[in-house]
C-alpha cells in the first residue's frame, strides 16, 4: 500500500477515535481591543482598564499604551463588561459585550474629565481571580508588548487558553508639602535654607500633563520646576565656584508685593579641568522596572553617557532584584563597546533587595576610589525596594555614613505606577548627589549630555543661603517652595549640618514674594511678649538696602566652609522692564502654584503665565522654554474641559 493511503487511513483514524474518545474540539479563544481617548479624541495613555466575566466574575486588567490603545486576549465566551478611567477623569463603562469565539470585538471609550474616580478600596480590589484548571501547564508568561499589557498561558490539546494579567496598582508617594507663609520680618527677620538643584519634579509634571492628568498636589515641588531651567546669570571671578545675581520687580500675581530673585551661577569647567571619574552604576533589574519606560528607557539613557566618558574614566555595574550582584567590574570607559554590551544584557525579574544593591555599589566605589576624582553612584530605580534594608530611615543612615568618604550620589527615577518620589529625593539629599526624573530620552540626554557637568561633577557642597530682612523696607516675606530644605538659623554657620551640592556650570533660583513696610494687609503674628520687645534700628529706615544675602558653601574636599555676603538694594523695577529671566522663573512659580491650587496664588492665571512665559522665552537654544509653554497651554486646555463638564 501506498504512502499516501497509509497517510490516508491515520488521518481518518485520528479524526474518529476523537469522536469516540469524547475529546471536544478546541474553542478558539476571542480576543478585545480598543482605545481610550478624551472629549477631543486624543489619546489617554496608562489609563486603567477593567474586564470583567460576569460569567465567571474574573477581572482581567491592563493599562493602555502611548496610542491609548489596550488589548485582551485568549478570552473565553462570554458576556463581559468594561470600565475605564485615569487620573482626572471619570469613569466609562460599557456593559453586555458579546465575545464569540474566535472573533475580536473592537471598541473605542471616551473618558470626560470629572472627579469621580475609583477609590483605594476599588483598586485593591482588582485582583486576578482565576480558579485551578485541571490541566494547565507551565506558568503565566507576561509582559508590556508595544506599550500594552498582554498576558498568556500555555494550555493543554483541547483546552481553551486562559488569560491572565497583571493587575495595575497604583502606589505612587510623594512627602506631603506644606507651603510656606508670610513671617513677619520684625520677628523673623532671617530666612535660612539649603539650596536645591534637583530637577525631578518638573519632568515629574510633565509627565503627568503629557498623559492628559493633572499632577499630584505633593508632586509639585516649585523650586525644582524653576531649577530645571537655565538662566543667564553673570559667570563668577577668578577662584569663585559661583557668583551671585539679584532683581527686585513687581509680584506678578500681587500687585500690591514685590517678588525677589536670587541666582547662583556655578562655574563652568573647560574639558581639561574635569577630574577622572570613579563611576559606579547600580541598575534596579527588578520586576517592578519591566515595562518599556522603566528598564529599556534605562538601557537607552546609560548608553548616552557612555558615549560622553573620557579615557581616564572607570565604569563598574552593580544591578540587584532579588539579590545584588555585579555585572561589570571597574572597567575603562575606554572599553564602551565591552560596558554597553553589559547594560544590553540585563533583563527585568525578581524582587527589590535596594539597600543590598546600594552597600554592594558604595564597595565598588570605596574599592577603585580616585583621590581628587569624582568618585560617585549612580543610582536608577522607580524606588520601589521592598527586600532587605527597605525603610527609608535605614537607607539614608547607610548613605549618610557613605558620603563621608567622599563619594556622591545620584538618583534617577524611572517609570510610574508604583513611583517612590519621597523616597529617592531624601536619599539623593542625604548622599550628597542629585535627583532627576527620566521621563523620556529627550530628558536622558539633557541630564547626561547637555547638563552632564551638573550632574556629575560637584564644585561645592554644603551650599547654605541665609537671607536677613531690612524690616525698615519688609513687612513680611515668603519664600516660594524649598519647604523640605528649609534650615534653623543656628544651622547656618554649623559646618556639620549638610546641605545641598552645586555642580559645574549649575544655576540655582530663589524667589520671595516680599509684602512691603507700612502695608495694612494682616499677617500671622506670635502676638505680644511678655518680656521682650522687638524694635527696628533707626539705621535701618536710613539704609537703602531691603536685604543681605548670606551664603556658605565647603569645597568639596573641604571640612570648613566660607562665607560670601551681597547686600541687594531697594530698587525696583517694573514688571514690563524686568529681566526676561526674572520673567521666566515669575512664571513657573506662578504656574506650579496653581497645579498645587496654593492659598498663596493671588491673580495668577493659565494666561498670566503664558503672556510672562513667551515674553521671557529668549533664544532658548535647547527648546526647554517652549516646551515649557506648550505645557501650560495643554494644562489650561485640561482645566477648560473639567470646567465645563461639571
């Protein structure tokens, strides 16, 4: 007999003993897909998606990807229903659905802005709830595939496959930000804090306002939206690592108060002057950091800087997950080719042993030291540490006792979702580092290219400003944002105290809003003392200067600080004849005070801070300006819909 009929016969025998056997052929499995937009039909990217078998009752969840797409797939038959919201707006259901199967049903969900939102108690319950099959094999294989979040099982002949998929979570933390108020400068007459050059939160924001939501109140820090810019201030004299700049005009919010700016400028250092780097990399490779604007975003933005290091500079890796571990010894930078392929090679898994990582990172750093170097970690996570030393307290301890041999550190924030915001910013504080938020690779490249000398390489540290108020011209002032770096006046001139770290070519900004002498506005006061009495020095009403800026600062291998003082003198100049960089900052205040729906915002508007931001956009060589801009017309275009909804 033939091949072909013996081919024949199988066949026909395979496909009878099914039926006699009673196998039942295969469902094939249904599938749904769809989009999440606004009213205006854009996009709403990592807004929650909810699938719900009300056969079965099992939830299926996902987030939706960069296009506000989602997918579900190897969905059994069924009725369902779908829910969908983000931040800023509410709910959209769609009930009785239909799947059938080997069909995809396909659907789009408009979400308006509002403020109902699912609650916590909602979220937790978004758990997967699939009962035991008989006959499932393997394990649950998940991902974030082209920014959506699929999920599948491998499944015995003659079962249907059965889906599963993540729940989303949303574990965000942010220290509570309480704002600071007028003092009265008669009582108060000194203002000390640590100067700040963290730029986290604005690329925080943007990211919010990018992905239509309006940020977490806590989320705004104001002096690092105002940090994030740069600013042309007069570069400093010989043997001075920076110089100090002061303008005086009108509030643009309050017309009746001044508004006060104080500018640092760092030097900037020529390739030659760079010292030789001791760089160590510590990568969280944990499950956590899987999606694409998590670890693959991180491979992307460590390769930027790869390509900046010199020949004199080292590179070691150390990645922790589960445990810690090092990747990469103390390599040349030189060998880009040797270090790169390390950083491709790492893939996201396990859980987060952080301070394991962090105590292996620091002995790498202690172990290839460069005495006069730039000796420093870096550190990049979503902050989730969850294993092993995980409290905040015992980190910063670690850190703190780290520092004191001379290696920095800084932190770089990945991802959303499960973000620690406080967390990284206490420990690039107490490190003696900085702290930024990588967003996208546009922000990668200007915190590893275009401002790399700021962020590696420190000119001073413990950088203190202690401003003292003329109260012959203040009557009261407020220092806008700084909350977490405000200082004791005793900690001015106690060079034990740490305060934050300039790096090369760094600008820092300060802004007081300043009520003048002899306003009748009401302001806080202590009341009457029993045994003392403040009065103001005759000499002060003869003096033309409304205050002094005091400011201390070590070098960085130094133990003992030193002082610089500049007076400013009272003499303002209207808002319209201000400095476009006066201008500029004014706006970013003003702009971060209304996303923290501040008590202190006054007139400020969507449209005040437009018209002061494009008058003070200036050449602005990296788009930075513009950019910020675009922000604030996308927010006040939010803020318009959620209005006239509700």
């Amino acid at each position: 007999m033939s091949s072909r009929k013996w081919f024949g016969i199988l066949v026909l025998g395979l496909l009878t003993g099914s039926l006699v056997l009673g196998i039942a052929p295969v469902e094939k499995a249904a599938s749904l897909k769809g989009i999440v937009t606004d009213p205006g039909g854009n996009p709403l990217p990592l807004a929650t998606v909810v699938l719900v078998n009300l056969n079965t009752e099992v939830k299926l969840t996902a987030l939706t990807g960069k296009r506000g797409e989602f997918v579900f797939e190897g969905l059994p038959s069924g009725n369902y229903q779908l829910k969908a919201w983000a931040a800023g707006f509410s709910p959209a259901i769609r009930k009785n659905i239909r799947i059938t199967q080997g069909k995809t049903v396909t659907l789009a969900l408009k979400l308006f802005p509002g403020p109902a939102r699912p609650g916590d108690e909602e979220l937790r319950d978004l758990k997967v709830e699939m009962p035991e099959k008989e006959g499932v094999i393997g394990g649950v294989v998940g991902g974030v595939l082209g920014g959506v979040t699929r999920a599948s099982h491998r499944t015995r002949p003659g079962e249907a496959p059965v889906p599963n998929y993540q729940p989303f979570h949303n574990t965000e933390e942010y220290s509570r930000i309480y704002e600071n108020i007028f003092l009265p400068a008669l009582s108060n007459p000194l203002s000390t804090f640590s100067i700040d050059v963290d730029t986290a939160s604005y690329a925080n924001v943007r990211r919010f306002i990018n992905s239509n939501q309006f940020p977490t109140k806590d989320a705004v820090r104001i002096e690092e939206m105002i940090n994030y810019f740069t600013y042309a201030y007069p570069a400093p004299g010989k043997n001075r690592p920076f110089a100090l700049y002061t303008e005086i005009s009108t509030c643009p919010w309050d017309a009746r108060h001044r508004l006060i700016h104080i500018g640092l400028q760092g030097k900037k250092l020529e390739t030659e002057e760079l010292p030789p780097s001791n760089l160590v990399f510590l990568l969280d490779v944990s499950g956590s950091m899987s999606s694409p604007n998590k670890l693959p975003l991180l491979r992307q933005a460590f390769k930027l800087l790869i390509r900046e290091l010199g020949p004199r500079d080292r590179v070691a890796i150390v990645v922790y997950a589960g445990a810690a571990g090092l990747v990469l010894p103390s390599t040349a930078a030189g060998q880009k080719e040797k270090i790169i392929g390390a950083i491709e090679r790492l893939n996201a898994g396990g859980s987060t042993a952080g301070g394991a990582g962090i105590r292996l990172a620091y002995q790498m750093a202690e172990e290839n030291l460069i005495p006069g170097g730039n000796n420093r970690v870096i550190l990049a996570t979503d902050g989730d540490f969850n294993v092993g030393v995980s409290s905040t307290s015992e980190l910063v301890r670690m850190i703190e006792a780290k520092r004191e041999k001379g290696v920095f550190l800084t932190v770089l924030g990945f991802g959303m979702g499960n973000y620690k915001d406080g967390r990284m910013e206490q420990l690039a504080d107490k490190g003696n580092g900085n702290y930024h938020y990588i967003d996208n690779l546009m922000e990668a490249k200007k915190v590893f290219v275009d401002d790399m000398q700021g962020t590696l390489f420190t000119i001073a540290k413990d950088v203190k400003i202690q401003v003292e108020f003329n109260p012959a011209k203040v009557k009261a002032y407020r220092l806008i944002g700084y909350e977490n770096r405000m200082l004791k006046k005793e900690d001015f001139a106690d060079d034990r105290k740490d305060a934050g770290e300039l790096g090369a070519g760094h600008t820092v900004t300060a802004l007081y809003e300043v009520i003048p002498y002899g306003s009748e506005e009401d302001i806080p006061s202590h009341g009457d003392l029993k045994y003392q009495q403040a009065r103001i020095d005759p000499k002060a009403f003869k003096s033309r200067e409304i205050l002094t800026v005091n400011l201390r600062y070590k070098d960085p291998d130094a133990d003992k600080s030193r002082l610089i003082r500049h007076p400013l003198v009272d003499r303002p100049v209207s808002l319209d004849r201000a400095s476009p960089d006066f201008k500029f900052s004014a706006a970013v205040a003003s702009f971060g005070m209304l996303l923290r729906e501040s008590e202190f915002k006054g007139d400020a508007s969507y449209e005040s801070v437009l018209k002061l931001a494009r008058e003070a956009k200036g050449r602005d060589f990296y788009g930075y300006r513009a950019e910020f801009i675009q922000l604030v017309e996308k927010t006040r275009l939010l803020q318009s819909i959620a209005s006239k909804t509700n």
